[in-house]
C-alpha cells in the first residue's frame, strides 16, 4: 500500500502500533500526539530507521483549530491525506453517573465523538471525488463498551463510543459514492496503559479469564485489523465496526 496515514493519539499504544504498521505497508504517516513528544518522537524515529517516513504533529483531537491545523501540515510535509485512523480518546473519570461532572462528560464526548467528525471532516475535504480527491479509507476505533454499556465505570465513554460507532454507519453511507470507504474497529480488553490511566493498571489481566480466548489482546492485534481494513482486501467493507475482543 500506498499513501499518506494519519493516526491521531499515535504516541502510544493502538495509535503507535497502528503508525508503525501503517509506515511498514508503505504509508508516510502522520504521528500526532496530544503531550507526549518524546513518545511521538520514538515512533517516528523507529518508522524513519525502518526506511519510512513520518512526521509528528501536536494536536488536541478535541480542538478543531488544532485539527485543522493538523491537515493543512500535512498536507504541505506528506501530501493530502488517503488513510485517516481515528484513534485519539479517552475514558474520563471512572465512577457511577451520579458522580459525574458536566465537565468531564463533556471533554469525554468533544475528544472521542465530535473530534471524529472533525477529522473525517477534513479528511472527506481531501478523499472526495467531488473535491478533486482519489478517495480514501476513514477507520474509527471504538470499544467493546459502545456495546457493553460501561455500567459502573464509564456510563459517558461507552456511549461516546457508541455515537462513533453510529457515526461510522452513517459516515460510510454518505460517502460511499464518492470513493471513501468508512469502517470501524471495536476493540475489547487489550494490554495497553489506557487501564493504568483509569486508575486500574490489573484490569487486562483480571479480566482475562472471563474472555473465551483466555487473554487480553494487543496494541498490534488492532492495528492489524485497522489496516486490512484501509487495504484493497477490505474494498468491500464500508459502513460497519468489525469487533475484535476475543469473543467478548
């Protein structure tokens, strides 16, 4: 494959995985980070001692300033965008809905939901056929609790997810005849930081005896899914979320 990749949130984790596959199919890549340079550096850095080529780009995916600013770089570093990876997100407080403050529903929902649609935004600008654009692939990564519920933990980021996952539907219906195809990854209990970040750094391993397949997946596993997805291999494929939770 071919082209120009942006991972948002991609100096960790899902996103990191997803940019180093990504570079190691053939796309230059677009590493953007909220905080963490050092990060975003290793990955590039990695990419770019691979033969690759890879920019890192601060951005908060929340902010559609920052977003837009984002693609414009890009566009002017690596070319107009072919493959978008929505990745950037984050679960908020943990705790019972009446514990929960406006605010951080609020961020939850503008970083994991409304940030998506700027981005696609953005991307569609670039993909279209009507715009001029070859067309593109738009992957958005959801959760396992868009569908579980997230009861008792994170009530607002389960049903963030699942507006992204309704978003997906939409979004590939849309778009469809244009050349861009839309698709997402529903991720299950997967061995990364973002449990440590909830305050619960057992959670994958506490949690692996209740998945039939008896373990927590990985940060690779995801990427390998998202990537098939933008590859010629899924040109069928639009409009959907693909779970990948070990049978969760």
């Amino acid at each position: 494959m071919s082209g120009v990749l942006i991972v948002t949130g991609a100096s960790r984790g899902i996103g990191a995985a997803c940019a180093l596959l990504g570079a190691a199919q053939g796309f230059k890549v677009c590493v953007n980070y909220h905080s963490s340079a050092d990060r975003a550096d290793a990955v590039v850095a990695e990419i770019e001692a691979a033969g690759g080529q890879a920019i890192a780009i601060a951005g908060d995916m929340g902010a559609e300033a920052d977003i837009i600013r984002l693609f414009e770089r890009v566009d002017t570093a690596l070319g107009p965008v072919t493959a978008l990876i929505n990745n950037a997100g984050m679960t908020g407080n943990v705790g019972r809905l009446e514990d929960m403050t406006v605010a951080d529903m609020a961020d939850v929902f503008c970083l994991n939901l409304i940030g998506p649609f700027i981005c696609a935004r953005e991307a569609v600008k670039r993909m279209s056929r009507e715009h001029g654009g070859a067309g593109g692939a738009i992957i958005n990564i959801s959760s396992a609790a868009a569908r579980l519920g997230g009861a008792n933990q994170y009530l607002h980021y389960a049903a963030s997810k699942g507006g992204l996952e309704t978003f997906t539907k939409g979004l590939g219906l849309e778009v469809a005849g244009q050349g861009i195809r839309v698709a997402g990854v529903q991720p299950g209990v997967i061995d990364t930081e973002i449990h440590a970040r909830m305050g619960m750094p057992d959670r994958a391993a506490d949690l692996a005896p209740s998945i039939p397949l008896q373990r927590a997946g990985t940060a690779e596993e995801i990427a390998q899914t998202a990537l098939w997805l933008i590859s010629d291999g899924a040109s069928y494929i639009t409009g959907t979320t693909i779970e990948v939770t070990g049978g969760r």
